[in-house]
C-alpha cells in the first residue's frame, strides 16, 4: 500500500486525464521559457529615489524571465525584467547578440522593468553619461544621484541574453491560450483633485481637502499560458498595472516576487512566470482614501503578489488551449522633444545647489539638482528617442513604451486596438520618465509626476503621440484565432444509473 508522502509524488507525476485530453484535442505551437538571475550584490545601490541607497540584506532573488513564442515562421521573445528600468544602451546591445546567436530580430524583442524599487542599479545615471559635463553637474550626477553600476548592467546584459538564447533552443510543442482577469484591490489611482483647484500626489491618507480621484485604474490582469504535453504548465505571462513599491525588505522582485510563488504553488516551480508591467505612472498599491492603518513592507508585497497571482491563477485554470498564431512584430522609434526649464529656474537650481541640503530644504535641493542635470541632458541631448513597439502573439498584442505611463493613456490603447487582448508595456526598450497627460500639465494638474527633472522631461503632448503610435501599430497587425475548448460528444440520452430514481422516503 502506499503511504501518503509516496502517493502525493505518484500523483504529481502523472498529468490529469483533463489535461491529456484537452492537450489531445487542440492544436499548438512551438514556446519556449526560461529565468536567469540577476540578484544585486550586498552594497550596490537601491535605484528608485533622487539620492543614493545601498543594499543591505536579500530577500529573494531578482531575476530575468522569458517566454519565446514561434508559430513556425517568425519567432518573438518579450523578456520580463526584475529591474527599475531598463537603459536603452543595454536593450539595443541585447537585441544585436539575441540575433547574431539566435535568430530572433531585434524589433522581435521586447524588454520590459517591472519598476521593482528594490532591485540592482540599473539607473538612473549611466556610468560615463555625465564624463563630458561641468565639473558641478559631474559632481551631482555621480556623487549625489541613483547610478547604474556599470558590472552589474553587463550581468544584466548577459544574462537576458543566455535566457532568451536558452528558451529559443528549448522551444517545444505547446498548448497555449489567453485570457483575462479583474483585480481592483490591489492597486489605487495615486493622484487627487484639491479644494485648491490643483492636483496632489499622495495627498495624505483621508485628507479633508481631497475632492475626489484625479484619474482611473486599469484592475485587467491579462495571461497567456502554455502547457507541455504531460498537461503541465511550462511558463506564462501576466501584464497588470501598479508601481512596484511594495518593497518587502531587502533586495527583492517586490510584489512580483509573491504573484510568482501565488502561480507556481498551483502550477508547480517548473513554472516560469513572466511579468510585463502594464501602464502605472499614476498607480501604486497605497489607498489613500481608507480609514484603516494600510500594511507595509512584507504584508503589502504578499497583498499585492497574492491577490494578482490568485488572478492570474483562475484565468489559467479557466483558458482554453491551442494555438495562439500568427507571431507578429512592428517597431517604430519617435523623437520627441524635452521640455526645457527657463533661465529663471536655473539659475534658482545654482544658487541652491551651493547650499547645505539641510539649510536649503532636501526637496528643493534635490530637484534644483535635477535641473541642472537635465539643462545639461538638453545640452547634449534635446530630443529623446521613444520606441513604440508592438509584439503579437495571435489574438494578443502587448504594446510598447519607454515611459512611465499613466494609465489613461494604457485604457485607451486598449479601447482603440484592434485586439480582444491589448496589453500595454511600459518602461519597455529604454526609459524616459512620467509621461503624464496634457491635463495634468495643465494649471489644474500638477503632482509629483510632473515635476521636470533629468528623469522626467518630454513635451506635454508625448504621451498622446505615443498612445497614437501604438494603436496605430497594432492597426498594421490582423488578430489570430482565440482557442476554442473542445467540444463534448453529442448527449446520447442514458441517464446516470445511480440519479435515475425517485426519491427514496424509507
């Protein structure tokens, strides 16, 4: 007889006669998944603030996820990155060795940073981007801002590329299907409208001069999954929108970290989970509108992570499976002017930087210091490249951007697409800061978001142009087929011996 510790290996070794039969019936495609570690070490910088930080301790590792999708003609790769964001340097020179080993075009490739606030340094400041500034800017630049390590941006660089190199050899037969989520308690609009007539970023939790929420959520959780042919999950991918600043302590994937162990506790750890961190520039986790004490640190990650994994769980168990053909992908790159501050301001921005931060306010010194960077960005650079990006797979589409988006622009993206399943992708293939909307650059807008800063910059139109440019994009794309779950054999009328009696009284 067996015991139960034996009986529980047998029976997770052997699929479901359900997943057999489903996998039997339908019809699949080539997928391919696979993760690479990109954990920081002790003592490098924590990006996500305007200063410097260092690690001191490890949660759980970060970590570079892959899902390669190849429907026999073209192959694509979208590349979940546990990271701030992503330098355009190290995209471009991960797409030109992703091709030359295998195959794959480099405006197949999609990279996307979760945004994860405890993460390595990928950012803000690159090494050697200040090298030919002002003694002063050089100074503030490398000296008092978040830099990316240059050592760990090539682990980075590498590693993307073995795990992509490594799920487009693995590729196997799968069944995969699509489907959608809803999850509107994980993430809250961070931004309201004031007595004042203006617009505030965290205003303060039940603030009596709130008037009401100066914008929407999006609470989709879109999922694509693909299954081997035992009926086991191989890896998936899951796009939902909200800030990942819901730091458990530690270096640490943040929230997504929780939303991995939600999936892979049903599905088993062979699962890879990729995430594609949709539109958020105006999102995160803090509801500023309840009266009770919110959690915080590794509670807020495991409710986040919980609740958006227990999703994307239901939409898994839900899907039907097949192919999800054809594999597709359109690129375009804008130039995008930066807004420039006045002389005015600048010279405010020298006088300040001169003083003791104490003395003269750490807020306004730290953004007087921004502005001297970005006069000098403008110097040298006054016009961003902007990569619009559309990568298909069948009747999905994720659709691409460098900025920190707010969510208005994703929900229309969404509701102008052609595709059933539209899923943005923020703080993809580079990175330019908030992209706000021309409201909240208005005189009735303002906020944290739009501060103009070396991070946060482009014209007040941009976002509208790159919401157009992306449906535009998936215009030029025609949607493949949704899987359809197979059909039951034609009732043949016999009734279930065991139900076919009348009630029994004694």
């Amino acid at each position: 007889m067996l015991n139960r510790r034996s009986f529980l290996a047998t029976a997770s070794a052997a699929p479901s006669l359900h997943a057999q039969t489903r996998f039997a019936l339908g019809a699949s495609m080539l997928a391919g998944f696979a993760e690479a570690d990109i954990t920081p070490e002790i003592g490098m910088e924590q990006p996500g603030g305007y200063g410097k930080v260092f690690h001191r301790s490890v949660h759980d590792p970060c970590k570079a996820r892959v899902a390669v999708f190849d429907d026999g003609r073209k192959a694509v790769a979208l590349v979940g990155l546990d990271a701030l964001i992503v330098p355009r340097a190290l995209v471009l020179a991960a797409r030109k060795r992703i091709q030359a080993q295998c195959g794959i075009p480099g405006d197949a490739v999609l990279i996307n940073a979760s945004h994860s606030h405890s993460s390595g340094p990928t950012g803000l400041v690159q090494p050697g981007e200040f090298d030919s500034s002002p003694e002063l800017v050089r100074r503030l630049a490398y000296e008092k801002s978040s830099m990316a390590d240059a050592r760990y941006l090539k682990i980075v660089e590498d590693q993307i590329v073995a795990a992509v190199c490594r799920a487009h050899k693995e590729r196997a037969d799968r069944q995969c299907g699509v489907g959608l989520g809803h999850e509107d308690k994980a993430a809250y609009n961070r931004r309201f409208r004031m007595k004042n007539g203006r617009t505030f970023t965290h205003p303060g939790q039940g603030n009596p001069d709130i008037v009401k929420v100066a914008g929407p959520i999006d609470p989709q959780v879109g999922v694509i999954g693909a299954w081997d042919r035992a009926g086991w999950l191989a890896g998936c991918i899951v796009n939902y929108a909200d800030h990942a600043t819901a730091s458990p302590g530690g270096i640490s994937a943040n929230w997504i970290y929780y939303m991995e162990r939600a999936i892979r506790g049903m599905f088993g750890q062979q699962a890879v989970v990729v995430f594609i961190q949709g539109a958020c520039g105006d999102v995160t986790q803090v509801d500023n509108l309840s009266p009770h004490l919110r959690p915080s640190g590794r509670e807020d990650a495991e409710f986040v992570g919980g609740r958006v994994g227990a999703e994307a769980t239901k939409v898994l168990l839900g899907m039907p499976r097949g192919s999800l053909a054809p594999v597709e992908a359109r690129s375009r790159v804008l130039k995008i002017e930066r807004r420039v501050p006045s002389r005015e301001k600048v010279a405010e921005a020298n006088r300040l930087v001169q003083m003791d931060p104490q003395k003269a306010g750490v807020t306004e010194w730290t953004f007087a210091k921004e502005t001297l960077m970005l006069a000098d960005l403008i110097r040298r650079e006054p016009v961003a490249d902007v990569e619009v990006q559309a990568i298909q797979v069948g009747p999905a589409v994720f659709v691409s951007n460098p900025a920190e988006y707010f969510v208005e622009f994703g929900l229309e993206i969404k509701a102008k697409s052609r595709f059933q399943f539209t899923f943005p992708a923020e703080l993809s293939n580079g990175c330019v800061g908030y992209v706000p909307t021309e409201e909240a650059l208005s005189e009735s807008g303002g906020g944290y978001e739009t501060r103009l800063t070396f991070y946060s910059n482009l014209v007040p139109d941009a976002g509208r142009h790159i919401a157009a440019e992306g449906i535009a994009l998936t215009h030029q794309l025609t949607p493949g087929a949704l899987p359809e779950p197979p059909r039951a054999k034609p009732f043949g009328g016999t009734p279930w011996t065991y139900g076919n009696v009348p009630a029994e009284r004694k």
